[in-house]
C-alpha cells in the first residue's frame, strides 16, 4: 500500500466490534436519488420501505433487559476470516417474531471493529459481518451414504463452560514466555528497595558514629557508601520502572493477541454465547489486569519478601530478640493482613466485574441504538439501567477502598509497633551494655523502614481479586469450543481454477430441539456458472451461506467444493475460495480506498477503478474533493445505505474468488438502480462461478439458472409464486 492509502483506523476501530442482532430503524437519509434510506435490517418478513428494500421489526425485549436487552456480540475475529471482509447475515429462519412494543424494543447497536492493531495492518484486518446463525446439532449424524459426520457443537456447548482450575495461574502460564524480560526488573527493583533500606540504616549508623566524634578515617566508608546508594537507588528505580513496564506491556500485548486470536475461530456463529459490552470488557479491562498481576502484585510481594528477609536478617545478627520481633511483625503485616483484605473483597470484586459488563454493554445500547431508543421512548428507561450500574460499582469500590484502606491502617500500627518493640529492646540491650549506640539506631531505623515495601500488599491484594475474576472471565472465554473445528489433516483446495459446488441433501439445525432450518437442500453449480437463489426473509438463505462459508456445520448431507468434501478442508481454505458479500458487512472508518483493499491488498489503481464501475460507485467516488481518500465513518455513517451496500460489493468483486456469494447485493436500493447493479453484476461475473442470493425478481434474465428456496428447501422456479 502507497503512502496515500495509509489511513489510520481509529481507536474504536483497533480495540474491538460490538455487533449485535439487526433491528430496524431508518437511520440515515439518502445522500443521491438513487439510494434509498438506510435501514438496520433484522429477521421476519415485513412490508418493503419506500426504496424498495425490506424492512424488518425490531424484536422486543424482556423486561428486565428493557429496551437494550441481552445483545448477542461478535468480535472482529470474523473479519479476519473473511477475505473480502464479509460475514453471513443474521439467521432467516427466525423470521417469525412478535412485533415489538411501542415501549420495549431492543436498539440496534452500531458495528464499530476493526484491526487488532499495527501488526494486523489496514490491509489484512478483514471487515467483520454479523450472523445469528447457531451452529448445528451435537449429536453425531450419518449421512444417507452412511458416512459418519463430525460431532457439532451446540449453543449450550458454545457458551460457557466451567473453566479449568486456577485460572489466575492459567493467566500467569500466557504471560511466563516474556520471564526474561521480567526478571530483570524484580532484581532492579529489589535491588533498588535493599539499596533504600541500606542507605536509612547506614546513615543512622553514620549520624550516631559522627556524634561521638571518632577520626574521620572510621567513617569515610560509610561516607563513600551513603553516596553511592543514594545514586545508585535512583538509577535502580529507573531501570526498575523501565525494564518492568517494557516487559509487562509486552507480555500484555502478547495475552491479547492470544486472546484475539481465540475469538477468531467463534465468530460469527460462536459469539452469541457473549454479550457485546460484556465481550469488549473481557477483550479490554480482563486483559489489562494481567499488567496488575506482574507489575502490583507479584513484583511488590517478591520484593517485599527480599527486603523483609533481608531486614530480619541484619536485626537477628545485630541482637537476635529484636530480629524475630521484627520477623514476626513483618510475618504479621505481609501475610494476616493482606489475607483479610483478600478475602474481604473478593465478593465485591466479582460482582464489580458483573456490573461493569452490564455497564459496558447499557452504553454500547446507549450509543449505537440511540435512534431506536428515542423512536421507541425508550431511552429514559435504559439511562435508568446504566445510572443503577453505576450505582453499584461506585458502591462496590467504595467498600474496596474501604477495605484496603483499614489493611493500610493495620500496617502502619504493625510497622508503629515493630518499631517501638524493636527500639525498647535495643535500649535494655544498650543499658545492659550488650548493643553500642551505633547499632540501637540502626535498628530503630531498620524496623522503621523494613515496612515501606510491605505497605503496598493490601492493595495488591485488593487487586488480586479483580485479577482472579479477570483470569475467570478469560478462562471461560477461551474455552469456549468453536462452532465449527478443522480436521487434523485438511485438504488444499485450489485457488487458480474455475471450481464448482455440489450440495447433497443437506440438513442444517440452528439447535438440536428445532426444526431444521435446511433439510434436503441439493445445489449444484458448475464450474463458471452464474445461479440466482431467490427466496423470502427467513426461507434459510443467510443459512445455506453461513454453511458454504464454513462458518456453521451441517447436521447430515454433503458440500463437495472442487471435488473435496467440506469438511475435510480447513475454514480459512473455504473462505478464500468461497467468499463476496453477505448482509451487514462491516465498513471501516478509513478510507474508501482502505475498505476496498482489504480484499485485496496488492489491488491497482485500474482494478480498483473497475471494481467500483462494476458497482456503480465510480462517478460519486469521482465526484469527491479528495476522491478516493475520503473518510467514510465507523460502518459507514456518512453513506447512505445504497452507497454503503454498493461500496461492499465493489469489495466483494475485488477480490475475485473462484466461487463469488453475493447476499442482497441490491439491498437498499431503489427499484432501477438495483436493476441496473444486479445486470452489471451478471454482466461482471460471466464465466465466474456465482451465486447470486436475492429475493428481488427484477434482472434475472442474464442468470444461467434460477431457483428458489422455501422453508429450508430448493423448490423448482415458479416466477409466479415468488412475493413481489
């Protein structure tokens, strides 16, 4: 990619995509004549809007959840998986919904993803879509061959599982392979903490000796040695600071990248099992606390434990019963105290956990479904939700930091009385004559300073227990199975040949107690031929799509791609063979010439100019101040729908496939442009295999074939049986 086409993605874009299920809601006002509003599309059949496109209510919400509700959340994994940067769109064979509530709606929820970070690159973070596709039944079936399939895995299988045991030390494995870098810092840090104590106590020792005014040759080394620790802590602490956060950040960054790519394999179908707020939480917050762990936990109690031995060590030589006086005040302060406080906020650490995912998740609500909220009245209600969830978290730090603030109360009585039990007994030891002058300083002072690096322990200990919810949340996250697994041995598939598709008796179950949402679909598309699937919202289409994509298994039949069975070939081989446009693909917030080439990133200028004719998009792109490099908002907002459904095909016809899906391409458009872009399309991919999923009759003469699909089976075309 030219130094013109690096456009940044912005910061929400890099961290995560909060999807959820469509709604509907006209949200954006066309920008040409040729558009029709935009709408946010969901499950059901309903009444077409003035553009000619589809519109679907919106589901209603329970009433706890309000006008929110429970939304379903998928990562930016699946734009990864995708080539062009598209996923299925939401299941249709949920089409039969109750209409919704005038006061209790669900919103729909803005789309917001992008890259995981500079490593990704513009260029390779795939655009993400939506599906609510589940995956199919658990139990194993046999196809009407007799060949056995592979087991599925179920919705209940795919949500949470009970995590393995210790997920905090689980947590701490992902982060051991950066140890090098961590080490290091525990000795500077140590290191600078010892050089602390030893410079209180040395100048005590060198205070009380001066006093008695001995020659200045017996105190030149204490001299030398007060000067060289003083500069020596200064430049320990620093390369503590340093050297600790260079390799916290790393190991952090490295726990994220396992996290990202864990979610990659769930998307779409797998990450309904998370709520989108609640999934942004454990991407973000869960994966933060790993720093608390290394950086205010496990460093501060290792030095404390360094400095505390070392401290009792000098007390017990210089007069044993002040040293385990202090050994067992230290003992006391190091261990009881930070236990209580431990086990007095882990409680309120998990259930501070729950709310802040219920907060996040309210105001994603808030801010992507903002329009459906006020068209509903809706949204005094769900400002109500977030006002209570922030209640509750101010309330549950407030008793965290009263907690650690009674644990760093204790530890100053410990250190107050270590001290004064220290210093009584160096002054019988000194009144007997058993202690010189210079040493009952020295452990007056020991004692004092023995606690500085024992004071942080209550807080770490506080923190311990977000940690261990943090590493509980991550554990159930990355154990959850993904909806579909690749096989041990996949098969290759080539990706320089025309390929066809071969669907046999294919039966797919979004549960294992539903009916299926396909059963005995059978398809064949030869090698270069262009097929036209028609069908009403709900008849299974979006379905058929997710399990060509490999996104959802099937239950019994068969897909032959090129001759290879799909299952024998891994999802990512099948996404870069059988890939295009699919609803609700997800548009960044960079440059239209950025959106387009992440289908293909060595794209030329003359491809990428042909690919936008084909979608009829050059002129506006033309038409532009700054043509090509223009900012597009997050998931599009500045676009009108036509415009931003037009963009995702020019998309989907870059990256030329061997197998081209298209899923609506012609969404959102008014009734003669759609026909114009549906021939235009026909025209673009001759000799392309090509299906082609629409419920828009108007175009079709250039298509090799048309059939339909009705209820989860093809049935033979019949022009006038299909819905105007």
């Amino acid at each position: 990619m030219t130094g013109d086409q690096r456009t940044p993605v912005d910061t929400a874009d890099q961290q995560t995509a909060v999807l959820t299920e469509p709604q509907t809601a006209i949200v954006h006002t066309p920008t040409d004549e040729t558009d029709a509003p935009r709408t946010t599309t969901g499950r059901g059949a309903a009444p077409t809007d003035a553009g000619g496109r589809k519109a679907v209510p919106a589901r209603p919400a329970g009433p706890e959840a309000g006008a929110a509700g429970a939304h379903a959340a998928e990562p930016v994994g699946s734009a990864v998986r995708q080539a062009t940067g598209t996923a299925p769109a939401a299941a249709e064979a949920d089409s039969a919904r109750t209409a919704p509530a005038a006061a209790d709606v669900r919103p729909t929820v803005g789309r917001e993803a992008g890259p995981a970070g500079p490593e990704a690159g513009v260029a390779r973070a795939h655009a993400a879509g939506r599906s609510a596709v589940p995956p199919a039944g658990a139990a194993r079936a046999t196809t009407r061959a007799g060949t056995p399939q592979a087991p599925r895995t179920t919705p209940a299988a795919a949500a949470y599982r009970p995590p393995r045991p210790r997920p905090t030390l689980r947590l701490l494995g992902h982060l051991l392979p950066y140890w090098r870098r961590l080490v290091p810092a525990a000795f500077a840090s140590a290191a600078s903490e010892l050089a602390a104590a030893a410079l209180m106590a040395t100048a005590a020792w060198l205070i009380t000796r001066a006093a008695q005014q001995p020659p200045l040759a017996a105190v030149s080394v204490a001299i030398v040695a007060v000067r060289a620790l003083a500069l020596g802590r200064g430049a320990l602490r620093y390369a503590d600071r340093l050297l600790g956060h260079d390799g916290v950040l790393r190991a952090v960054a490295g726990l994220r990248t396992r996290v990202y790519e864990a979610l990659v394999p769930l998307a779409p179908a797998g990450t309904p099992a998370f709520r989108s707020g609640d999934l942004l939480t454990r991407l973000v917050d869960d994966v933060d606390a790993a720093q608390d762990l290394l950086l205010r936990i496990l460093m501060p109690a290792a030095v404390a434990c360094v400095v505390g031995v070392a401290a009792v060590a000098t007390a017990v030589a210089l007069l044993p019963s002040a040293g385990l006086l202090l050994g067992l005040v230290l003992a006391v302060a190091a261990l009881l105290v930070p236990a209580v406080v431990l086990a007095l906020s882990h409680r309120a650490g998990r259930a501070e956990k729950a709310a802040r995912a219920e907060l996040a998740a309210v105001t994603v609500d808030l801010t992507r479904g903002a329009a459906d909220l006020a068209a509903y009245g809706a949204r005094g209600r769900v400002h109500e939700r977030a006002r209570r969830a922030g209640q509750r978290i101010a309330a549950l730090e407030r008793h965290k930091a009263l907690t650690t603030s009674l644990g760093s109360a204790a530890v100053l009585l410990c250190q107050g009385a270590a001290t004064v039990g220290v210093t009584w007994l160096a002054l019988r030891a000194h009144t007997d004559g058993r202690l010189p002058a210079t040493h009952l300083t020295v452990l007056a002072v020991l004692a004092l300073v023995s606690f500085e690096t024992v004071a942080p322990l209550p807080a770490a200990a506080r923190r311990l227990t977000d940690v261990q919810e943090g590493a509980r949340r991550l554990a159930g996250l990355l154990d959850t199975p993904p909806p579909v697994t690749d096989p041990a041995a996949p098969l290759a598939l080539p990706a320089d040949e025309p390929l066809g598709v071969e669907i046999s008796d294919l039966r797919v179950r979004h549960r294992p107690d539903a009916p299926p949402a396909l059963d005995g679909v059978s398809l064949r598309l030869a090698p270069g031929e262009r097929v036209v699937l028609l069908g009403a919202s709900g008849s299974g289409k979006s379905t058929l799509i997710a399990a060509l994509m490999r996104f959802v298994d099937y239950e019994a039949g068969s897909i032959r791609i090129g001759g290879r069975e799909l299952r024998a070939c891994a999802g990512a081989d099948v996404r870069r063979v059988i890939t295009g446009m699919t609803q609700d693909a997800h548009v960044f917030h960079t440059s239209i010439r950025a959106n387009l080439l992440l289908a293909r990133p060595d794209a030329t200028d003359a491809e990428l100019r042909q690919a936008a004719r084909s979608a009829r998009l050059l002129d506006w792109i033309d038409s532009l101040p700054e043509g090509w490099d223009t900012l597009i908002g997050g998931d599009g907002a500045t676009l009108s729908g036509g415009q931003r459904g037009r963009l995702l095909l020019a998309r989907a016809l870059l990256a030329d496939p061997p197998v081209l899906v298209l899923d609506e391409p012609t969404e959102g458009l008014d009734p003669d442009t759609a026909a114009a872009v549906l021939a235009d399309i026909l025209d673009a991919t001759r000799g392309r295999t090509t299906l082609l999923v629409t419920h828009d009759r108007s175009g079709l003469a250039a298509a090799d074939r048309v059939v339909t699909l009705d209820a989860g089976k093809i049935r033979p075309f019949n022009a006038e049986s299909l819905p105007e």
